[in-house]
C-alpha cells in the first residue's frame, strides 16, 4: 500500500477520458465520470433482435473512451464502460453475454480483445454467465469500409460451442450493426431463443456512403 501511494505521488494516474489527473479513484476523473453518466443511451435497429441498444453516443467521452480502450490498450476503461451499459440493461432479464468474436488477426496483433474485455466487465458487475460461443474469419475491416458494403459482406460468424437460450450479444462500438446482426443470425440458428444485441456506443453511418 505505502509503495502503491508514493508511485501514486511521483507518478498520478491519468483520467482515461481527458488524460488529466484520474485521483483519487482512476481510471477516471470525477469530471470524466459525470460525463459519463449524462450521456444518453442510443437505440437502434436489427431485424429480428429483441433489444438493440448502445449505452452511449460515439462522440465525447463515449468516443474517447473506446479509443483508450480499442487503440490504446487502457484495459481498466471497460469497467467503467460496462458499468454505463450495465444501467442501460436494467430492465432486460436473465441472459448470458456473449462477446462478438475479434478477427483472429487483429487479435493477435493487439494481444486482445476490445470486445470481449467489455463483455467480461459486463458479467461482472451485473452476475450473468460469459459465454464466448462465437468465432470470426478474417476478412475486411469494418472500419472504412461504407454502409453498402458492409452490410452487403458482413463478417463470417459461426458457433464455436451451443449458445444459451438467452443473449446479450455485445461490441464495443456499432455503427451499420452489420457485425451484430451477423452474431444474432448465428446464435439463432444455432438455437438461442432470445437475443439483445448492444454496444457500447453507437457511431453513426456517414449519410453519403
């Protein structure tokens, strides 16, 4: 504790959020952690999935925090993160989370998996089983690509193991819902009865692409 508090001294943790000063309870800074609460969650729609909603907009802090998270590896930021959504889901019942499946190669380039960190925060601070039922092939990035294609070649998902009857099918960051929607398609043919599909924010399509 005594060596913890003087690292604290000579070195204060940053805000995940601002890059500031985060003490004296990182990753986040009190201000960082205000806007994180006023920011409103941001439904959208997939054919066929019961509930379809982000925890907040991707812009701000809701921007700032996946890039701490996704780009520049701040692995802590999914606590907070999936403390929001988990309020997001209050009403939503029994379910298990399943994360949706990194392309293998960007995985092992990061040496993890965005999605998949915020799916096991969000398990547990709300108690639910985590289930990681599902691969993915490489192929393009989503990220670039415009709305046509993505929606016209969204990712290769299959069953790695049987899915739960229920799911939070979850992401870090949704934009087409391409990728989701692949993940819900998947676990339906495979048997699960109901299916959410959330994110932690939501990005919106460019509307000239």
């Amino acid at each position: 504790m005594l060596r913890q508090a003087l690292v604290s001294l000579l070195a204060p943790p940053l805000c995940g959020g601002c890059a500031n000063r985060s003490a004296p309870r990182p990753p986040l800074c009190e201000g960082c952690r205000r806007a994180l609460e006023l920011a409103r969650p941001q439904p959208f729609v997939i054919p066929g999935v019961a509930l379809a909603l982000a925890a907040a907009p991707y812009d701000g802090i809701g921007r700032r925090l996946v890039g701490g998270l996704k780009f520049a590896g701040r692995l802590p930021l999914a606590a907070p993160m999936a403390i929001k959504l988990a309020a997001a889901l209050e009403p939503v019942g029994e379910a298990a989370v399943v994360p949706v499946p990194p392309a293998p190669g960007r995985s092992r380039r990061r040496g993890f998996d965005p999605a998949r960190e915020l799916a096991a925060s969000l398990a547990r601070v709300t108690g639910r089983d985590l289930r990681p039922c599902l691969a993915r092939s490489d192929g393009p990035r989503q990220v670039g690509r415009t709305r046509a294609l993505r929606l016209a070649d969204p990712p290769d998902v299959r069953l790695v193991a049987s899915p739960p009857p229920r799911v939070l099918v979850v992401d870090d960051v949704v934009t087409t819902g391409a990728t989701l929607a692949a993940c819900a398609r998947t676990l339906s043919d495979g048997g699960a009865q109901w299916i959410a599909a959330v994110a932690f924010a939501r990005s919106r399509p460019n509307p000239r692409d």
